[in-house]
C-alpha cells in the first residue's frame, strides 16, 4: 500500500504508522508526508526519517484552490493508495476529495458522530459524557462525517479534562490508526452506504 500523510503539527499518528511499518505491523511504504505548516514538529520527524516530506505552507497562496492544486500535484507524482491526514487541520475542497474518492481517511479524537469539529476532547467533557474515544474514517466533503472504519472507546474519568481525556484517546488513536490502515490494505473489505463492512 502506497500511502501519502498530510499533517499540520505534532505528528504522533504519523509516527505510529510509521513505526508499525517499520515493525512490520502494516505492509505499506510512506511516499510523502505533506504539512501545510513549514515548522510543524511532523515534518521534521519525517525529514529526519529520510521521508520525502514537503512543506506546502498554505499562507503562500492566493487561495484554497491554489493550495490544494500545490498539494494535488505532489499526490499525483507520488501515486499514493490512501491519503492519510494525521492532524491536518485545513477542510479539504469538494474537488479535492472528488480526485481521490474513498481514498482519503480521517483520524478524529471522539466517537463520531458526536463532537465534531475543534477541540472534541474539550466538547466531550463539558458535555459530561462517561464515553469518549477516536474515529478513524473516509473523508467526504462534510465535516468529519464519512463513512466508519474503526474507533476505539476511552472512559471519561470525574477527575478529567480536556488534555488529561486528550492523552489517553491519544494512545488509542495510535492503535486505531494503524487497525484501520492494516484493515483497508487487506483490501478484503466494501463500502455499503455509510457501512464499512470487513469480510
Ligand atoms: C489528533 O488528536 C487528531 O485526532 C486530531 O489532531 C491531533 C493530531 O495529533 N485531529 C483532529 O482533531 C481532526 N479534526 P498528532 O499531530 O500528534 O497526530
């Protein structure tokens, strides 16, 4: 399995795909790793890793669409099977996703679909559930919304907040990132509606 990762900061999911890889947990190789954001820590790791990493800053274009087509053409050159975001956090155009149809996954730290959006560990808390976790799934053109591949359940504990939630969802979304990736390069699996069904 070829896969692309796009990120935007620290990297730890990046890093644990990686390291199951190297481990031989998942048979795939990383052919890019992609941040719209020249300082972040992942991009740094990757180069460290003799990665072929690019920084593709978003600030230097005139707008979303030239910074995708920036991106796009990376992708293109290096024919990746998935396209992994690992804490990207720019919202992906319509057309963007149209070039690689359920083909681009998704790490969010919730049980969606609750708490979309930003800051989901924070939104877990106030909303005083006893249940929180991760989802791992396809990339449509709404918000954190396609199709499920994997997630992983955390108890929210009383004497919880958002970063103390944030770290223990964080080991699992680890797991589950690489669950899902191992699950997908099987390829033994089908996309029924919103179902994602593994034989
Ligand atoms: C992770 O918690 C990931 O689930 C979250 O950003 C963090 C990135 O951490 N993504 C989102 O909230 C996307 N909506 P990492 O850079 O250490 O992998």
């Amino acid at each position: 399995m070829r896969l692309a990762i796009l990120l935007s900061g620290r990297g730890s999911n990046f890093a644990a795909i990686h390291g199951a890889i190297v481990r031989g947990d998942l048979d795939a190789e990383i052919v890019c790793v992609i941040s719209n954001r020249p300082d972040a820590p992942g991009i740094a790791h990757a180069r460290t890793l003799g990665l072929p990493a690019h920084a593709v800053d978003h600030r230097a274009f005139d707008s979303r669409a030239a910074h995708e087509a920036a991106v796009l053409a990376i992708l293109e050159k290096e024919k990746p099977d998935f396209i992994a975001l690992a804490g990207y956090m720019r919202l992906l155009s319509p057309a963007f996703i149209a070039a690689y149809p359920m083909r681009i996954i998704n790490i969010h730290p919730s049980l969606l679909p609750a708490f979309p959006g930003v800051d989901a560990q924070g939104q877990a808390i106030v909303y005083g559930v006893k249940l929180s976790g991760c989802t791992v799934h396809f990339v449509d053109e709404n918000l954190d919304a396609g199709p499920i591949i994997v997630q992983r359940a955390v108890e929210v504990r009383a004497d919880d907040d958002a970063s103390t939630l944030a770290a223990r969802i964080l080991e699992e979304e680890h797991a589950a990132y690489v669950e899902a990736l191992v699950k997908l390069a099987s390829g033994d699996y089908c996309v029924d509606g919103r179902r994602v069904v593994f034989n």
